[in-house]
C-alpha cells in the first residue's frame, strides 16, 4: 500500500499486514497491547513512542493537541492509519469497554425504571440513579428508623435511656454483648 511504503524501513521491519487490513505491530508493546517505536530525538538522544501514533502522524499528519486515537478496529497493536481517528478522551473511552462505557449504555436500572431526565439523579462525582428506586430506598430506611423507639428502660438497672438500634435493651454502662 502506498501508505505502508511512506513508513520508515526500520518501522515496517517490525509490522505484519493482515488479511483484515490491519497492520499488526510484532515488536516491542506496552502491558495494555501498544507498540512501542525507538526514533531519534534531539541531541542525538533516543525516546520511545507508541507505535500507532507515529504511524497516523507519518501518514496523516500531526495530532492535535488535546486529542487522542481511538482505534476502530479495536486492536491495540495494528498501527494502520486508516484505522484509527482522532477523538476527543471522552468519545474514546466511551466507545470502549470499560466500567464508564458499559454504565453509559445503560438505559433502565436494575429494576427496570427508565434513566431519562425526569427519573435520573446525577452525583456530584457523576454517578447517576434511579430516583424511583432512591425513593423506595429511603423509604426504606426512614421505616426502619421510626421502628427505633424514642425511648427504653435498661433491663438490668430499669433507667430511661435513648436506644441507637431498634431492640437495644440495655443502657451504655450495662452494655452486655
């Protein structure tokens, strides 16, 4: 291909093309899959590079800043421009797989209720739930407070203390275990 033949001889010694059209990187990778490419750096001084990202900017042109690539055929290690697109850190983790992409493809909570704008809480630290499910939760909970009694004598001593759990039937100095 003619953009294969753009690459440097020593970066196409380490790349294998696929019947898919994938450009698969078979040399040096990082612990999540990513090619890593030594080029000659100022001063006569080396550094390492990720692979596909040499590769889009050898062929494509340069990376703006703020921007990263989001491989569209989902594989780590294929370093073909063609396959990649330069994307915002958000849309990329949101077209991956991870915890973030997964929950933002959710539609209904666990029980069924719709996350739409009248039915949806967002957290300050950008969680999101239910406010039906929210509501019966703490319902919930506000039962099982007023099951608390304002007041209780102690079994072994029979002064009036304030119970912190329902069913407390001892005051702190007789707490008994």
């Amino acid at each position: 291909s003619p953009a294969f033949s753009m690459l440097p001889e020593r970066f196409r010694a380490k790349v294998v093309i696929e019947d898919r059209g994938c450009w698969r990187w078979i040399a040096a990778k990082d612990k999540a899959g990513y090619g890593r490419f030594g080029i000659e750096g100022a001063r006569r001084r080396w550094r390492c590079v990720l692979a596909h990202r040499y590769s889009y900017e050898q062929v494509r042109g340069l990376i703006p800043a703020g921007l990263v690539v989001d491989h569209l055929c989902r594989r780590p290690n294929c370093v073909n421009p063609w396959h990649m697109e330069i994307v915002t850190d958000q849309i990329n983790i949101l077209r991956g797989v991870g915890v973030s992409a997964r929950n933002i493809r959710k539609t209904h909570c666990p029980r069924g209720h719709p996350y739409d704008l009248l039915n949806t809480f967002y957290g300050r630290t950008g969680g999101r739930w239910c406010k039906q499910c929210r509501r019966v939760k703490g319902a919930a909970w506000r039962g099982a407070r007023r099951k608390t009694p304002l007041s209780a004598s102690c079994e072994e001593c029979g002064a009036t203390f304030q119970p912190y759990r329902p069913f407390q039937r001892f005051c702190v100095p007789h707490r008994h275990s």
